[in-house]
C-alpha cells in the first residue's frame, strides 16, 4: 500500500480551522463523531467523489480514486473539521510510519489548539 498525503484535503482542512468550522473535542470523541457509513454515501451520493476526498488527509495511490478504500485519514464529519480525528489521524498516521502525512497532521493539531477564538 502507497499512501501519500492529500494536499487538497491539508489545504481545505487548514480553511476550515481558519474559519472556526471546527470542533474542540476530546481524543476519545472520534468513535463517536466520526461519518458512519450511510453518512459517507449519502455524502458521495450528493457532493462526488473530488468533494468527499477533501475530508481524507491521506490517498493510497493503489487502489482506484472512486472507491472508499482510495482515501484514508477522515478528519471531520463533512460539516467540520474534528479536533479528535485530527489526534486520531495524527496517531495512526505515525503508527503506520506516514511520516508526510504525521507532519502534517501535527501541524493541524498545532494550528487548532493554538487557535484560541
């Protein structure tokens, strides 16, 4: 498995923190808040699949661009960017050895709880 980092979804991820559509929940909240499966088609169904990789950090470039399995590391619920699947993706990120797709993660970690508004 090839998995690079998606510098769309970096980029959107990075406007959503500048735009405060963010939520500050805790590392253990991501089970929880992360899209079920009917909320990720539904999603698909409505928005496509260019719009639905902006909420995935990481692509593994061996597996076909419209498939689920093509994007990995969701970050939020398609509405905001969650302070919890950043930690998460940020841990299995650095599990895996990602090191692109960590540094990147940290730096939205950082730029999320350094934002104070």
């Amino acid at each position: 498995m090839t998995v690079k980092l998606n510098k769309a979804a970096f980029d959107h991820a990075k406007e959503l923190v500048a735009k405060g559509q963010t939520a500050k929940d805790e590392r253990d909240d991501w089970s929880e808040h992360a899209p079920t499966a009917d909320e990720e088609n539904a999603y698909l169904d409505k928005h496509g699949w260019d719009e639905y990789g902006l909420w995935y950090l990481g692509l593994d470039t061996e597996l076909d661009e419209e498939t689920k399995g093509h994007y990995k590391f969701p970050y939020g619920d398609f509405r905001r960017l969650h302070r919890c699947g950043v930690i998460s993706a940020e841990s299995r990120a650095a599990q895996n050895d990602y090191d692109h797709i960590t540094k990147a993660v940290a730096e939205l970690h950082e730029l999320l709880d350094g934002d104070h508004s």
